[in-house]
C-alpha cells in the first residue's frame, strides 16, 4: 500500500511535491531537525534521492519534497494529472529500509483526466480507450 499517493497539481510539476503531514512518519525521522533526505528506487530501478523539508519549528509542518523532486519530475515528464506514489518496503530487523516511487500516468481525452494508467492496468486502460473513441465515433 502506498504511503504516498498524490494526483500532480500545477505547483508539484513547477516547484515541490507537497505531502500529508500524517504521511511523515513512513520516512526517515526528522530527529529534531526540518530536513532529511532519502533515498527510492523508481519502476525501472533508477535510484533517486529527495529531501523532505518541513518549516521550522512550527506546529504545522507541512512537508514538501524538494531536493531531486524537479529532477524527477523532469525526467519522468510528468504533468499535472499524474499520479505519483511512494511505497515503503519493510526490511528485516538490521537491514535497510527501502522506498519505491511509481508514476501511475493520467489517461486524457480532451484535457478530462478519465483513468490513471501504470504498467499493470495498461492493457485494460487501451481496450477501454478503444471502446470510447467507437462511441464518440458513433
């Protein structure tokens, strides 16, 4: 199950992933401090760090991802309407935690966002874009 799962707003593709406060204690402790980073491997394997940062102090954190964030964003070339999720994968006692970051993409017909695609669902998603464009062929 996702820690994470975060449909993209224009803010996130442009600047930072914000996420859930409650989302927090999933990473690496903060300990004390506004900054930590980490580490997640992405679907093909590829490694990338982030950096959560909260506000100082405050009651009310508000986390964003910021370091590696654009990196991965561009890369990946995400817009706004894609999914992005973080699973953690939960290790033997004495061995290292591990983070996955998944892009499920958003299917788009006519700049509606109808469906989220991944790898897992692609097949299903095109028999049903198939369907649609009969329909509006109709």
């Amino acid at each position: 199950m996702a820690i994470v799962s975060k449909q993209l707003k224009k803010t996130d593709i442009e600047k930072r992933l914000t996420i859930p406060s409650k989302s927090l204690k999933c990473f690496p402790s903060l300990a004390g401090k506004h900054v930590v980073k980490f580490k997640a491997r992405d679907e093909s394997g590829r490694p990338w760090e982030f950096q959560i940062y909260t506000r100082k102090g405050r009651k009310y954190l508000k986390p964003v991802l910021t370091k590696g964030w654009r990196d991965f964003v561009c890369s990946k070339e995400l817009t706004i309407g894609d999914k992005v999720e973080f699973d953690k994968e939960e290790k033997e006692q004495g061995e290292a935690v591990m983070y996955r970051v998944r892009v499920v993409r958003a299917v788009k017909i006519f700049g509606y966002v109808l469906d989220h695609k991944s790898r897992a669902n692609k097949n299903r998603v095109k028999t049903e874009q198939k369907q649609m464009w009969h329909l509006i062929e109709l």
